[in-house]
C-alpha cells in the first residue's frame, strides 16, 4: 500500500473513538469515525477504507446488520468489538462476514496486531491465493497435500490435513466451530464440537512445538479456532 | 327428599300402591278362612314397608289405598265402599288410623335418618374440600378444585368460576361444555374481606336448587374465597421476602464494591497523573513501574466487572452456561497466561494428565472460575510457594479438579461458609477482595450440575470441585479412527 492505510472506526462511545483515534494516528494509519451505523455505513461508500473497527453495541443498528450490509459489497476486512461473556455475538457477527474480534478491554498490542494481520491477508487476497503457507517452522502446501516441520515431513490423516488447510488457508480469522466442522466434517456434524477438540489436540501434538502453548493453532474460547503464521500474534 | 328427581318420586308413589295391591290380591283367596282382623294385620305390612322404603308421601298413599282396598275386596257386602257390621267399622276406622300413624311415624324416622346422611354428606364434602385446597397457592389450581367439587357434588350440568382481575380467568367444567343459554340457576359471589373476588355459577338438568344445597353452595365459595386469599397474601409475603433479600444484598454488594473499585482507580489515577505531569523522567524507572501498575490495576478492575456481571446473573437465575466439549488444559493455560504477570511472586504448577476426557463445560465461565481460585490462593499462600492445579477422573461419571497452595489453614467451621456472599475470615483491610469471588465460583459450577468445596491440607489449603463428564447425559462422541497417509 502506496499511502497511509485508511481505518474507519464505527462506535458510539466517544472515549473508545478518541483513544482508537489518537493510537492509529500515532501508528501511521489514517483514521475516520462513525458513531452510529448508517454514519458509517455511508462514509464506507464514499472513502472505502482498507479496514473497519465495529462496536457490536451501536445505538441505530445492531453490528450484525451493518457487518452484512458492508459484506453486501466489499471484502473489507472487519474487526468487531465485543465484550466477555457474548460469545453468541462474537459468532453471529463471525457469521455475517466479520474476520475477527476483539474483547473489550484490549491492549494496544493486541488491537495493533490483529490490525496488521488484517491488512496483510487482505492484501495478500487481492493476488492469487497462495499454495503454499509458511508459519515458523512449518510449510503447508496446499496443493501437494505435503507438511514439512524444519524441514522434514509431519504425516497426517486425512481429517487433519483438511483441518490444517482450511485453517492455515484463512490465516488470521477466526474461523468458527461450526464453519470449521461444516467444511471440514460435512453440515451432518456441525455441532459436533469434541471431533473438533480431539483433532485440534492431535494436530497441535504434530505441529506445535509447545502443543500446550501453541504459536500457530490458537483456541478462541467459545467461538472458534484462529492460525496465525509466526510473528503476527 | 328434596333433591331426588321428579321421576324417582312418582317411581316411589307407584311402587307403594303397586306393592298394596299386590298384597291385597295375595291374601284375596284366604278372606273366606282368615277373619277381617288378622287381613287388616297383614295389610298393614305393605303400608310400614312402603315407607320406609320410599318415604313419607308414598306411605301416606300406601296407608290410604290399603284402607279402600281393604274395604272393598275384604269388608262385606264384597267388591263395594259399604259397611254392614258395627265391628267391621271398627276395624277399618282402628285400620285407617294405625296406618296413617305408622306411616307417618315410619316416615318421619326415615326423613330423620336420610337428613341425618346428608348432613354427613356435606361434612364429608366441605371436608374434602378444605383438604384439597390446604397448601394450594396458585389461584387458578384453587379455582379447578372449587368448580370440580361444585360440579361433583351439587349435581351440576355446568358449573362455572369467573375470577375477577388480577387472576382474570373463567373456569368451566365440563371443559368441553359451552356457556349455557339461559341465567344460571345458581350464583354465589366469592366474598373475600373486601372486595369479592369471583363468581361461582352452576347451572342443572332440573331445577330448582334447594336451599341444603344453596347453603352448601355458598360455604363452598366461602372456602374457596379463603383459599384465594390465602394464596395472594402468601404471593405478597414471598415477594416482600425476596425483595428483601436482593436489597440486602445490593446494599451489601455497594458497600463492597465501591471499596473495591476505588482502590485500583486510585492507582491508575495516581499513576497516570505522575505520568501526564511530567514528574516522572523519561528514563526513570519508576516511569516503567507505573505504566505496569495501570495496565495490572485495568486487569483487576476488568476481573472485578466480569464478577459483578456473573453475580447479578446468579442472583437473577439467569446464569446459563453455554457447555460444549473442552480441553481442560486449554483453559488454564490461559489463565495462567493472562495472570502469570499479576502471580509473579508465586510459583504455577499445573499437573493435568493428557488423556484427561473433555469437559462439558462453558469455557469463558470455567475461566472466571480458575481466575477467582487462583487469585484467592495468590492473596493468602506465602510469597514464593507454589500454587498448584491437577486434575483427575474420580469415578467414571465425574471429574476431580484442585486448586492447592501452602497458605494458612482455614478453621473448620469456615470451610463451608468461605463459598457464602460477603464472607470473609480475615478482617476486611487485611486482605482486598469482594468477597464475591468464590460465591461466583460456587455458582458458575452448580449451574455445571457440580460441587464444589474446600479442604485442608497438611501442608496447605486447597479447592475442589468435581464436574460430570457427560453433557445431557452423553459422552463425547469418538471421531472416526483414521490412518496416517505418507
């Protein structure tokens, strides 16, 4: 990106707005703020920006909706905030096209990394998709069915391999329990989260070097699951 | 009796006559051999019988046919109303009097008795009434009792209770029976001490209502209007009690938490003002020291809100866990994670074995449990000492999770009430807290349908608690074993 990426932040606490604005502002970033959903839905149609921030908890319209009016056009990526203990919500605006969330409280660092995974995935979509994910040690080739761990070959089952590469093929967003199981286990085993558990467990055994502390598959309590590629966490 | 149907009575007053006359005609081939005497005797019998059978009135018609039939087929000249002999017309006199009288005796006997039974009746009734409506407190369970009661017992085709507001519904029995026609043959209001509360209507085959049954009808609703009463006064006193409590407990809960709250605030306040004031150098270490203060001071406060919030959702029932299958280690190690900076005079163990099952629990909530734990074991266990979390299967239905620290023991007589609201051991400014952190944990595992607990050690304190292993009744599922491909 040739200028300073454009964020566009939609919450209707003044106080959230300022500091966000005055940290992106600090960073680089060129920052414009809505506090009401049709405010910003609108100024997302006249600016495009390369990434919006949206409070779940807005006072015209729900998050949900504006999630999937701005999905109606562009692939903008789309941070939603949220507070603990709505896990429901984290999903539903999942759902609707969001790519990740933020818990409110959040630390600069936390808000700043997702932001940046964001943009780079973004980026990274407007090309061809890539065939082959690098994370760490790890290779993933997409294309091969082949997964190499500092350079020699991890063997994995079907299900893991398939696992591993609709994760590893979204890095980056939280992907939720029941998308991950429709796609990988087939919509008859949506809800069937163990599968999920006890797979997830396996593939952390082969692949993580602390599998009780991962660095790429992480859990998100609740909602899903997240891969990251090493240093974007 | 009062209430017998028309048709049972003119059955009596037939079945009397009948019974006479079969009588007379029985002993009609014996008049020649018998004197008039001992046929009046004997006619007689039918007359007594009758009513006792059939009561007052058939007796009465009985004693009256008897004398004419005993006139006319017994008496000479035969087959007419005429008297020859002086004696005869003594013994038809004496006969028509001992008949009248015995009857009426006979009968007044009976009446007696059958009133006797009804009373009894009633008693029986009225009792079983008062016995279904003690301890109902639900108005319209009181009101089905009443209308089932009436429609039994007072023999009605459609009874009816229209309760006025606040409960506002009309019961009617039979359920499938529509609302008759025509006015109800009966209404007795439901006079409670002030206002009345409903009415009772019945409407039946054959009128009229009597007035035994009148009265009956209206103790009836008497009870039934003391029962509703009853029951609203009981509503109010539960919901006074309740509201009670939640005041208690929101003062309670204020006087805590403004405590609470005030000191991380001051803190950050304190810290972030030095900050902004510009007396704290560039290069200073203290610069360091209170940035690290605010950012562990806002953790504190965020733990606190989440307790509030989780504590207001127990109070209010409204606590429902989201289960789903778990990976126990997953959810402490990060809680680890997030409070390994704020444990850092501490040592952390964590002792879970890898083939543990999965948990059927919320993760978020079971994370607010391991937070409250851990930080409780934090505040009293020495600096420097370990705190330690294993897990195990105790049976196979259940989960064994301890949370242990070589903190000071605690008296025996406290180890339940630590899991109380508010409670604390230890004077209030020795050590921070709510005293909401364990109650919440108490809450958050019964709402998992677990236990939980705290024990002495014999070198420390430690939590337990014990969860199911299956959710509704089920074990994970097993996915499809796989093989590896090269």
């Amino acid at each position: 990106m040739s200028s300073a990426p454009h964020v566009l932040v939609i919450d209707d606490e003044p106080q959230i707005g300022r500091a966000l604005r005055a940290i992106l502002t600090e960073k680089n970033f060129r920052v414009t703020t809505a506090a009401r959903g049709e405010e910003g839905l609108s100024l997302a149609a006249a600016n495009p920006p390369d990434i919006v921030i949206l409070d779940l908890g807005l006072p015209d319209m729900d998050g949900f909706e504006v999630c999937a009016r701005l999905r109606e056009w562009t692939h903008v990526p789309i941070i939603v905030l949220s507070v603990r203990d709505s896990e429901r919500d984290k999903v539903a605006a999942l759902d609707k096209g969001a790519d990740d969330y933020l818990t409110k409280p959040f630390s600069v660092e936390e808000l700043l990394a997702r932001v940046r995974v964001a943009l780079r995935h973004a980026a990274r979509e407007q090309g061809a998709p890539a065939s082959v994910v690098h994370a760490g040690q790890l290779t993933i080739d997409l294309g091969w069915h082949v997964v190499t761990r500092a350079g020699s070959e991890v063997k994995l089952t079907a299900t893991e391999f398939n696992l591993l590469a609709y994760l590893a093929s979204n890095p980056g967003r939280v992907l939720t329990h029941q998308s991950i199981l429709t796609h990988v286990w087939g919509p008859a085993d949506a809800e069937h989260t163990e599968y999920l558990r006890v797979y997830m467990r396996q593939l952390r055994k082969k692949l993580e070097e602390n599998p009780e502390r991962p660095r790429h598959l992480l859990t998100e309590p609740g909602v899903g699951y997240r891969f990251l590629a090493d240093g974007e966490g | 009796m009062h209430h017998k149907p028309l048709s049972v009575r003119l059955a009596g007053y037939a079945s009397a006559a009948a019974f006479v006359l079969i009588v007379s005609l029985a002993v009609l081939p014996a008049r020649g051999a018998l004197g008039t005497a001992p046929i009046a005797l004997l006619l007689l019998i039918p007359v007594g019988l009758s009513t006792a059978l059939w009561g007052l009135g058939p007796g009465l018609v009985a004693a009256f046919i008897a004398f004419l039939s005993f006139n006319y087929l017994f008496i000479t000249p035969y087959y007419t109303f005429l008297v020859h002999l002086p004696s005869d017309l003594v013994i038809l006199v004496i006969f028509l009097i001992v008949a009248m009288v015995m009857s009426q005796l006979v009968g007044r006997a009976q009446a007696g008795r059958e009133a006797a039974a009804a009373r009894e009746r009633e008693a029986t009734q009225l009792y079983e009434l008062s016995t279904a409506l003690a301890g109902l407190r639900d108005p319209e369970a009181i009101g089905r009792v009443l209308v089932t009661q009436v429609q039994n017992n007072l023999g009605a085709e459609v009874t009816e209770l229209a309760l006025r507001s606040p409960m506002a519904v009309t019961l009617r029995l039979p359920q499938e029976a529509r609302h008759p026609d025509r006015l109800p043959d009966l209404a007795v209001p439901l006079q409670a001490t002030e206002t009345a509360l409903g009415e009772l209507r019945l409407w039946r085959p054959t009128p009229p209502v009597s007035e035994s049954e009148q009265r009956l009808a209206r103790t009836y609703a008497a009870q039934g209007a003391l029962a509703l009463e009853r029951a609203s006064l009981g509503h109010a006193e539960a919901r006074a009690h309740v509201l009670e409590e939640s005041d208690r407990f929101k003062s309670a809960l204020l006087s805590s938490v403004s405590h609470e709250l005030r000191t991380p605030l001051a803190t950050i306040k304190a810290a972030a003002s030095s900050l902004r004031g510009g007396q704290v150098g560039w290069d200073s270490p203290a610069r360091v020291e209170l940035l690290a203060a605010i950012d562990d001071e806002a953790d504190h406060l965020n733990i606190l809100v989440g307790n509030l919030l989780d504590m207001s959702r127990i109070e209010s029932g409204a606590l429902r866990p989201q289960r789903q299958w778990n990976v126990l280690t997953e959810i402490v190690e990060r809680v680890l994670d997030r409070m390994r900076h704020a444990l850092g005079v501490h040592q952390l163990e964590v002792d879970i074995p890898p083939e543990l099952p999965l948990l059927p629990v919320d993760f978020v909530q079971m994370e607010q449990v391991f937070t409250n734990l851990v930080s409780n074991s934090a505040k009293y266990a020495p600096p420097g000492t370990a705190i330690r979390i294993s897990a195990g299967v105790r049976d196979p239905a259940e989960v064994l999770v301890e949370v242990s620290n070589r903190g000071p023991h605690v008296p025996e007589e406290h180890l339940e009430r630590i899991f109380d609201k508010f409670y604390r051991i230890t004077a209030a400014d020795r050590v921070t807290g709510t005293g909401l952190g364990l109650s919440i944990c108490k809450g958050i595992i019964e709402a998992h349908g677990g236990r939980i607990w705290a024990v002495n050690l014999e070198d420390g304190f430690a939590f337990r608690f014990a969860l199911p292993l299956t959710l509704d009744g089920a074990a994970p599922l097993a996915p499809r074993p796989e093989i590896e491909t090269p």
